[in-house]
C-alpha cells in the first residue's frame, strides 16, 4: 500500500530513486524495495519523504500504520476478527 503510494508520489515529482535515496541518505535499492512494500518504511524516512514529495506527513501516516498492521495479521486464520475487535475497541475511545 504506502509502497505504491510512495512511487506515484516520486513520479509526480519526476524524482528517481537514486534522488530520493541521496536524500534519505540509504542505498537506491532500499528505496526501490520500499516501493515495492519488501522493506518497511521507518517513522523517521516517513518524515522526510513526506516533505520531499510536498504532502503532510498526516497524509502519509494512515497508509503507513495500515502496512504495520497488515505485516502483524496478514497470515493469521484470525486477522478479521482481530481487526474488528481493534476497529470497536478505538471506536469506543
């Protein structure tokens, strides 16, 4: 998810991955990895990417908490119920 959205960010920018990687100070395959959602996305790179491609972080972070918590349930027989028990659990606060 934050991988894709990632690389439609950095081509609406006309940035390649080598510009972006200079920029987070890592290697171009990390980056192409991250757009690729094999590596995840640190908090820290979050908020630098967001000011590189011109959007809030706020925009970013929904997206990024969405893969951290699509990684913990994706392969679980449970990930559903989970979920929804979560989903009503922060809807109650």
């Amino acid at each position: 998810m934050l991988g894709e959205k990632l690389k439609e960010l950095r081509e609406a920018k006309g940035l390649v991955q080598r510009q972006v990687a200079a920029d987070l100070q890592v290697d171009t395959a990390y980056i192409s990895k991250m757009e690729h959602n094999e590596k995840p996305v640190s908090r820290k790179h979050l908020k630098k990417l967001a000011k590189l491609y011109s959007v809030t972080e706020n925009e970013l972070l929904p997206i990024w908490l969405a893969d951290k918590v699509l990684q913990l349930v994706e392969n679980e027989k449970y990930s559903i119920q989970a979920l929804e028990m979560v989903l009503n659990n922060v809807k109650e606060k």
